[in-house]
C-alpha cells in the first residue's frame, strides 16, 4: 500500500489547476487562433491536474478487498469502508465529468474564430469545472480525515499471529521483544494512547508475527467501552494463538485471582487456542503445572516457543 498523500480541499484543486493552467500558452502569429490554441490547452490542463490529482487519491488508498481482515475491521470500526468506497466513487465520477466537460468546451473553441467566443466558452467551461469539483467537497474533506486515521492503523501481516495478552506489568512488552528477532515496532493505536507493539520471528522457513495491544486485553471485559470491544472482536479475527501471562509475584500490582479471571474470559471469548504462562519465575515459582518462563532471564523462553509453534502447526 502506498502513502496516502495529503488530500486537498476543493478549494485548492480548483486553485491549484486553474494556476497550472494560467501559465500555458501557445504561439500562433495569427491573434484568433493564438487565442483558441491556448484557450483549448490551458482547457485540458485543468482537466489533466485534476484527472491527476484525482486518480493519484483514489490509488493510494488501499483496496479494501485485498487488506489484511484485521486492518479492514478497524477501518471500517474507525471510519466506515462503505463510505471511503463511496467517497472515491464521487472523485472518480468529478474527474470523469471534468474531462468530458472539458473535452465539449474544447471541441466548441476549435470550431470557431470569433475571439469573444472562444474567451466567454473558456470562462463558462471554468465555471462548469469549479462545479462539479465544489460537489465533491464533502467528499475530499472526508477523504482528508480518513486518510490521517488510517495511517495511525497498524498494518498487521496476514501472517500466523501470537497474540500476547495479560494485565498491565506482567512482562507482555519484555516477552514481545524477547521473542523478536528484530526489534518490535511500536505504532500508534487507535483506541488507547499506548502503542500497539508488532514483533516478528522465524521458525523454518516461516514468518510469524507477534503482538502485545496493551489497553485491549489487560482488563476485565465488563469495563470495556463499546469501541474496545468492537476492537477485541477485530482481534478475533487476527490471532491464531494467544499466550496469556499471568504474574504470581504479582508486583505487577493485580491479585492472582483477578489475573486467573481475565484469562477464563479471554478462553470464554475467544476461540483459538490459550496459552496460560506465569512468568517472573527467576522471582517466584509456584506448582500450578503452568508453563514458567522468565522474560527477564530467558528462562523457560525455548519451552513455551516450542509450545506456540506446536500450537500453531496445530
Ligand atoms: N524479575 C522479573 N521482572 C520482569 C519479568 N518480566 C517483566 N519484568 C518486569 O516487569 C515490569 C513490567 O514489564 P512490561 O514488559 O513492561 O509489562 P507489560 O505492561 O505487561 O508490557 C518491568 O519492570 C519488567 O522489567 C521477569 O521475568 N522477571
Ligand atoms: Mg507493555
């Protein structure tokens, strides 16, 4: 997908066409026909800028029948992806009606020699234009908005995804970067102010992706608002497994019996497979027959990596 670029207002389309066109002319020793030359090519500059300017938009938004399930789910949870469809049709229908008004205005100057002529049909082709760009106003503002939300969505992989999920402090973001070749990347997210990390790894030949939402599944459900839980709905579409981490030392600042609860309602909610960890075991070690790792140390990491994967080569 390439970057949305800035998406003017009508206003300055229409400025920033009629400029370009201003600036072309065409020699002919004859006055009438210099005049009809330049009449007819400064016409098809405002339609080419805006057929341009217009086309460029509607390309760089992405195909929203080739995204990745996660990321239409937010964007249409976020914005709509009827409506951005719908706004993009209005710029194709602008850009299609300027070239065909442009083209009429056009075909009319060529065939005549009267100078006053030529400069009202260029004027009334002008207006004509500034029109039909003023209809999609609506459309470019709502295009403009939609741009800046959807460079805040994470672009997640269509690839096997480990989801990692537990109270706040329990050591999700440590294990994300743990288990990470690379370094996570943090991007922005739309519901909390915290960042959303995306880690990868390799086992084989294959690419895996792993995630930490920090704000969405670190907190009893009943707490949530509505656009969280739509937004944990679009989880369930993303994770293939989920690796909850529960903290017994409970430094993390939650009680044990709060954490085993948050894990029963993820098992409840969500139906892909649940992989319960108690980590900080360089801290405490406790008999539960829990999976124990150390995030800090590495202790344990090998075990519960054998684990996912075993998980997700089902
Ligand atoms: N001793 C110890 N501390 C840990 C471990 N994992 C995480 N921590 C610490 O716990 C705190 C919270 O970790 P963080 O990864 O930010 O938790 P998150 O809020 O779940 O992402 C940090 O101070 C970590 O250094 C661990 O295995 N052992
Ligand atoms: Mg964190």
């Amino acid at each position: 997908m390439s970057k949305i670029p800035t998406v003017m207002t009508g206003e300055e389309i229409i400025d920033t066409s009629f400029r370009k066109a201003s600036k072309v002319n065409v020699e002919d020793k004859i006055r009438v026909f210099r005049l009809r030359k330049t009449a007819a090519a400064r016409i098809s500059s405002v339609a080419d800028t805006i057929d341009t300017t217009m086309r460029g938009y509607v390309s760089s938004f992405p195909n929203f029948d080739a995204v990745p399930r996660f990321y239409f789910e937010l964007s249409d949870l976020l914005i709509g992806v009827d409506k951005i469809k719908n706004a993009l049709g209005g710029l194709d229908w602008c850009r299609k009606t300027v070239k065909k008004i442009g083209d009429k205005g056009i075909k009319q100057i060529k065939g005549s020699r009267n100078e006053k002529f030529i400069e009202n049909k260029k004027k009334e082709v002008y207006g004509r234009i500034s029109s039909v760009v003023k209809q999609v106003s609506d459309e470019l503002l709502f295009l403009s908005n939609a741009r800046e939300k959807l460079q805040n969505i994470p672009f997640i992989e269509n690839i096997p995804t480990v989801v990692v999920a537990g109270y706040p402090n329990v050591g999700k973001s440590l294990l994300v970067r743990k288990i990470s070749s690379g370094k996570p990347k943090i991007a922005a997210y739309p519901f909390t102010t915290k960042g959303i990390s995306v880690g990868h790894f390799q086992a084989g030949y294959k690419k895996y992706q792993v995630i930490d939402t920090p704000g969405l599944l670190d907190r009893e459900f009943s707490k949530r608002s509505n656009i969280e839980k739509q937004a944990i709905t679009a989880l369930k579409h993303l994770g293939n497994v989920i690796v909850f981490i529960i903290d017994p030392t409970t430094h993390c600042g939650y009680p044990l019996d709060a954490q085993l609860r948050l894990l029963n309602a993820i098992k409840e909610t969500f139906n892909i497979p649940v992989i319960g960890v108690e980590n900080k075991c360089d801290i405490l070690s406790t008999d539960s027959g829990r999976l124990k790792i150390s995030a800090l140390t590495g202790k344990g990491i090998e075990k519960l990596m054998e684990n996912i994967l075993g998980t997700l080569r089902g």
